[in-house]
C-alpha cells in the first residue's frame, strides 16, 4: 500500500497500463498521419516507408528493422510504390539480391506536401508538452523500444541468444 490508501501498482499493471497507452498512441498516430498523408495522395503507410528512405536508400529489411514491422508489409508497400512511380528500386552494391529503395522526385514531392501540417501538429504539441516534456516524452519513448528489444525476442537474431543486439 501507498501512503494514500492506494495498492502499489505491480509491475504487471505499469505494463498493462504502458501497453494500452501505447496502443491507443498507435491509433492516434495512425489516424493523424492518414489525415495529414491524404492531401498529398498518400497513406500513411505509403509515407512511413518513403520517410525511411529519404535520407539515404534502404533495403527493404532495413526500411522493416528501422519501422519495427515485418518485411512483408513493407515489401508490399515498397513495391506498390515503385509502381505508383513513387519510388524505385537501385542496386545495392553491399548485396545482389537485396536491391535499395530510393524515393523518386515525385516520391519526394509528396512528403514535401504533408510538410506543413506535419509542422504544425509538432508545433501544437510542443505548445501543449512544453518543449522540455515533449523532447523528454521522445527520450522515454525511444528508450521503451531500445530497452523492450533488449528484453524480449525482438533483440535476437536468428534465435541464437548470442546475436543480442547491443541497446
């Protein structure tokens, strides 16, 4: 019990309670980006994986660890770019097979669109966090996904638990 009367929250509910933030974060996020996507003639996903490979060509299984989802999906969204003229494949010269996905000039014109309301979301939520919460709200959330990699499956690597990735 705490000084207040209440229960210690266990660490099974501080999970819970995380997972569930988290969740409903993703939502939030996701429809967000949908409404700040759609002007621009995108989808979210379509400007997840473009955003990934703007600074520099990606693998697919780079764009996918990067996003921490599965291959697959980005591959379908990779490919379905590529045929839109949004983006397109070039060699990789660390591997044959596992060709890089660069944005083209149109790719590139359409994340520049979403730009300015991307802008200013950020702004709003700075003005609500305050700049200190909001840059410590992005420390503790990166930190959650180097620290969750580091305790489950996700930091292995062909299931030997030698290949731990390092946080």
């Amino acid at each position: 019990m705490t000084d207040g009367g209440l229960p210690t929250p266990t660490h099974q509910d501080l999970l819970s309670r995380t997972a569930l933030t988290v969740f409903r974060l993703n939502g939030q996020f996701l429809t967000a980006s949908e409404e700040l996507a759609k002007p621009a003639g995108l989808t979210a996903a379509w400007w997840q994986v473009l955003g990934a490979v703007l600074r520099e060509p990606l693998p697919v299984a780079g764009i996918a660890r990067t996003m921490g989802i599965t291959r697959q999906s980005v591959q379908r969204v990779a490919d379905l770019l590529v045929r839109k003229e949004l983006a397109e494949y070039v060699p990789n010269p660390a591997h044959r097979r596992a060709k890089l996905l660069r944005p083209t000039e149109a790719g590139r014109a359409a994340v520049a669109r979403i730009e300015p309301g991307h802008a200013e979301l950020a702004a709003r939520l700075a003005d609500a966090l305050g700049e200190d919460g909001f840059a410590e709200t992005a420390r503790v959330l990166e930190r959650l996904a180097v620290v969750l990699d580091g305790v489950t499956d996700r930091g292995v690597t062909d299931g030997d638990p030698e290949s731990v990735t390092e946080p």
